[in-house]
DNA sequence: TGTGAGTGTTCATTATATGTAACATTAAAC
DNA sequence: GTTTAATGTTACATATAATGAACACTCACA
C-alpha cells in the first residue's frame, strides 16, 4: 500500500496543490511533500489532518481504489454462471472474476433440508437477501424467522445466523454479504 | 474516532494480550500501551505493523463498528416493505430503518419503458444486481446490454451507468450497492 | 529578457513516536 | 504466605516525523 502515492493522486484528483492542501487541511506543505515522497510515515492524526482538507475520510483513504479500474466484465448471463457447492446448498457467485469486490453477491438454492449446519455461522461483515422462490428457516441470534418469497433480511454476520430449507420445494434465494466472502 | 479504544477493542475481541499481539506483529508491547491509551498517533506505518498481528486491514480497523450491535431489526415482510418511488422506477429497500447499512439491498420494479435517463449516474462503490422477470437494458460506459432473468451485472458505480426497460413487460430486478446510497 | 506567482523539494530545528528496561499489580500454584 | 508468570504502565534514550525557511524549477506575462 503506498500511501503517498494514492494521498498525491488523491491531491491531484481534487484539482489541489502541496501548498494549497496544506493551507486547507492546517499542515505546511513540506510535511506534504515528505509523505508524497514516501520519506515518512505520517501519524494516524496527521494523515487525518491531511485528509481533512480534501476532505476525506481514513476509510476512503484506504479503500478507495486509485488504481486504474481495469476493464472487468460487467455482465454475466444466466447460463454462464459457475455454480458452487457449500454441502447441498448451491451458489452462483456474480462477479467472482472480478479483481477486488466490495461484495459477494449471489444467486442461491437451498434443496429441500438443506442447512448451513447447527453450528451457527459467524464472520465479519453484513449481509442480506431476498427470497424468491420457497420457503426459508433464517435463525439469527435466538430468534427463528421464517420467510417466504418477497420477504427478505439484513443483519450484521458477527450475529450467529443459520439457514435452512424447512419446506417442501426448492428455495431461491438472492443474497448479498460484504466484504465479499466468496 | 477514538484511535486508542478501538485497538484496544479489537484486541480484547482476539483475546490477545498487549505483549502477545506486539510479538505477533513484531511492536513492542509499550508501543500498544501507548497507543491504546492515546498517548501517542501512531505512525501509519507502525499502526499497520500492529495490526498485521491480529490480522485485520487498516479499512476493516477505521470502518469496523465496535460499538454494542443495536438490536436491529432482522427481517422484512414482503407485505411491510416501504416503496419508494424514483420517477416511474419503484424500490423497496431492505433495512432501510437501520441505523447504520454498509449496503443499499433492493427490490427495484422498472414499468415498461422507465429509464434512469440520458444522463449517466455516476457515484462512488459497487453494484450487483439479478434480473428475475421481464427485460433490461444496462448500459456502462460506452457498452450496451441486454439482460434476461437470470442475468446478471456487478460494475464500478463510478462508471457511467444506466438502466432502461426497452421490454414489453415490467423488470423486476434485486440489487444491491455498497456504500448504501439509500 | 526579466519578473512574479505558482509548483515541488530540501535542510536544520523542534516536536513526537518508538524501543529498552524497569516498575507495580493481579491471579494462580505450591 | 511466597513464588511465578502473566498483566498493563512508566522513564529515559533513541529514532522518526513535522515545522519553518530556504531553494530550484516552470509557466505566463510584460
């Protein structure tokens, strides 16, 4: 990760100068220039101060991609979708080529009985889907909710949660968690 | 945004002890004490360093919510779901009494020729989304598609985008987009 | 051909963060 | 009670970053 180049093309993207950034942002330009150049490393609270000026968060910061954004696909057809199997639970992931994702955003079908297990899952991040098709057991926490399709859900995915098929017919279902987990 | 705490936090959430996490990442355990008490910023460079031991990036460290997970609500009755109305473009919004949402997870109908019009939107994150019914065109960048049911996109919102129903029937489509801009 | 306002860089000084090694406190083991 | 190993905190020396004032350079304009 080089800090200084993407503060410098963050700089440039907003049409600033060292000098002007630094009035702004209540730094001297030199401290600018030494962390463009890579010749410090900037303290937590004086990247802050930098960014200030823009302004621009410690998260954008980080996250956002200077890189150029390389030509990735943007569509994927019905049929061209990999499947995947967790157990019997199928998933197709859309953009699983791509780079770097944001997010996992998926196309799922649970058979009927499927179940991502007693052992509750329990990771990072935030989910939420819709169902499309069928009938789904979604447990989070210790609440049991059970939804048929249109109904949909959106929790934190530290909260234990489980999925299972209670019903009778397979069940459609059309996620999304981030960060992208697969 | 309370540097010290969070690190402590995040810490504690691994069970590590200040000397255990400085061996992993290779800091000493005073360097911890003190930036967990705030006594000093630490340098990128050093924070980054200390996080490695945990594992965890500088994103996940400055988005991670560490506050008490509120008691959100989980699920969304079909029949609850708020519509909201973009032009002729209608959109329900999962979650959208949430507090905070990384995500915007919707339900999105486009009528027979609705159209994000001529205007390209263009704005910061990620999008993905499935069609389930009826015909879209997506147009990104200078590329034109047409998707099906089944079909699906995942792209770069800040690429120019826009999306059109050049069908005979209404589109439904589930889409998500990260940061959550509704 | 200056001249002036802009650009980014560099140097010496000052301020701050980090490493080393000590300290005090707690909890478990004997 | 005493020991032992763990915890977090602190003091001082060293390393590093930030400041303020110079410097060299480019470009527009007279």
């Amino acid at each position: 990760m080089d800090v200084g180049a993407r503060l410098k093309a963050v700089r440039k993207m907003h049409g600033l100068s060292q000098r002007e950034l630094a009035k702004r942002a209540g730094v001297t330009n030199s401290t600018i220039s030494m962390i463009e150049k890579n010749s410090v490393s900037p303290s937590v609270s004086s990247l802050k101060k930098t960014l200030s000026g823009i302004p621009m968060s410690l998260v954008e910061f980080f996250s956002t991609d200077i890189d150029v954004i390389a030509k990735e696909p943007v569509i994927y057809r019905a049929e061209e979708l990999l499947e995947m199997n967790a157990g019997d639970i199928s998933m197709k992931i859309i953009g699983k080529n791509r780079s770097n994702r944001a997010m996992s955003f998926m196309d799922e079908v649970y058979p009927v009985g499927s179940d991502t297990g007693e052992e509750m899952l329990s990771h990072e991040g935030e989910e939420a889907g819709m169902v499309v098709a069928g009938v789904l057991e979604l447990t989070v926490g210790h609440e049991v909710y059970h939804l048929s399709p249109g109904d949909s859900y959106y929790f934190e995915s530290s909260r234990p949660h489980r999925f299972r098929n209670t019903g009778e017919e397979d069940c459609r279902l059309i996620s999304c968690t981030t960060p992208a987990n697969f």
